[in-house]
C-alpha cells in the first residue's frame, strides 16, 4: 500500500522515528512477528488519501508551509485485510513455529543462531516441507548429521507440521520487539488479561 515516497514539503522538527502501528480494521494488528508498522511518512500520507483512521498521536507535528498534523502513533485501516489462510514456508516462519527453540534440546536461540534440520535427511528421501523440517541448534544439527531420529535417539520435542497464520501469530506475539510505544500497549495485548 505506502510506497515509501515522501510528502513534498513536510518537515518533522525534532527526533527521527516515530513509527505508527498499524490495525487491521478490526483494531487487530496486521501483524505481531514481525510487528506490523509503517514509518510516520507512510502513515501521513495514507491519513491524506484516507485509507486509515487514526486512533493515537505523537505530540510531535509535520508542517507545511500552509498547514501543521500531529504524527499519528496508531492507525487502522479502513478495509479489512483478511490473513493469509496458509503461511508461506521460510525459515523464519519455521523458527517462529518452534518459538525459537531447537526441538532437539529444547534451548532457545536467536534466529541467527538456529538451522534448519530435515528429521528425515533429504539423502534418506526427505523433503523440505513443513512436516519435515524443525529449527536446530548448531549441535544438535551436527550431532544428528543424516541420521534418522531413532538412529541417535534424537526426535523432535514436537511432530513438525504446517501452522495455521494464526497459531504464528499467537507466537509472534511472546517476542515483543525491542520499541513499544505507550500508546501501542492498549492495541498489542488487549485480549489478555487485565492486570489489577
């Protein structure tokens, strides 16, 4: 949707950043992992063609020569995206099944710090797919090497299989991202719990 252009002749007078996050229009994130937000040109410029509402603002303006806007902080779109029924099959996504974690020892890792293991190796006719694959830590891929599972007593913590967008997205969101804006929290975690 934003291409990323720039309004002509606006200027933020003060600090860079200002991201907005941007809703659905079920006031939902479009996305938790990676959070879904669009840098502040991108959300002003889709404020002017009217495709988002915003919900919260900075108290930091863009000007004009003939007019000044407050910076939105969160936005939502207008028309509903629906999600994807069926994710698409990366790596990333398959570490975000996993939540991270070898499912071999079970210890977490960054996402530069896991593989990609086929359970059953692909030169014993294994496949890359998603009931295939599981994330690995180093060791634990090299210890396992192109061996079949009970072969070195190594299986999965849990059968790989495809997720649901959803069930990727409920995962996403136990890895908040290292910037949340105060008025985000209302929007990010609004089906949780209350604290008291």
């Amino acid at each position: 949707m934003p291409d990323g252009s720039v309004l002509p002749g606006f200027a933020v007078h003060g600090p860079g950043g200002f991201p907005a996050l941007v809703l659905n229009a079920d006031f939902r994130p479009l996305s938790y992992f990676p959070l879904s937000v669009w840098s502040w040109q991108d959300a002003v410029k889709a404020v002017f063609l009217d495709r988002v509402s915003v919900l919260s603002e900075y108290e930091t303006e863009v000007r004009s020569p003939t007019m000044a806007i407050r910076l939105p902080s969160v936005i939502a779109l207008r028309e509903y995206i629906p999600a994807a029924r069926r994710p698409a099959f990366t790596r990333f996504n398959v570490f975000l099944r996993d939540r991270f974690e070898c499912q071999y020892c079970g210890e977490g890792r960054p996402a530069q710090d896991l593989t990609f293991d086929h359970v059953i190796p692909r030169s014993r006719g294994g496949r890359t797919s998603w009931e295939n694959v599981v994330a690995a830590c180093g060791p634990c891929n090299l210890r396992k090497g192109s061996k079949l599972p009970r072969e070195c007593q190594m299986l999965p913590r849990q059968d790989p299989r495809q997720p649901t967008t959803w069930e990727l997205q409920e995962n996403g969101r136990a890895f908040p991202p290292n910037h949340l804006h105060e008025s985000w929290r209302d929007y990010l975690y609004w089906d949780s719990e209350l604290e008291e």
